[in-house]
C-alpha cells in the first residue's frame, strides 16, 4: 500500500482521515481540479481506508482528502 497519510483517531474524538496528495501532471491531466479527483479516486480504488475500518472505525465516519500541487499552487477537496 503506497498510501501518502492516515490519521487515525481516538474513536470518541474527531473523525479520521485517509489523505491524497498528488502533484498535477499536465500531459494527464488538465486542471488542478482534475488531480484532486484522482486523488480521491486512489483513496477509493485502493481501498485505503480499510485500514481504519479494520480498527474498528465506522466507515461513514472516515473522512477522504484529495490535494493538489503545481508549483506554488494548491488545491484541495473533501470526499465522504
């Protein structure tokens, strides 16, 4: 698993968190917002949050982010 971050939480806290980061390739894709979705596609591809459900969190309580970088430029978006 090439995975960038997992954070994992106490379970009575704060929802945990499966994070992408991707620098944008412009032959690939177009936009900025173009990366950001397939980063969070990788999240959900790959499965990444297994890891969590694994230990016990509920999956709709594990929260995707998908980042974007191009040179000083960034942007980010939040999945389910």
């Amino acid at each position: 698993m090439n995975l960038d971050m997992l954070i994992p939480r106490k379970m009575d806290q704060l929802d945990p968190m499966v994070i992408e980061f991707k620098v944008r390739k412009p032959r690939k894709e177009a936009s900025l917002e173009e990366t950001m979705a397939a980063a969070l596609q990788q999240i959900e591809d790959k499965a990444y949050d297994t890891v969590l459900a694994e230990r016990g969190f509920e999956k709709e309580r594990i929260r995707h982010y998908g980042f974007a970088f191009e040179g000083k430029h960034s942007a980010k978006r939040a999945g389910t």
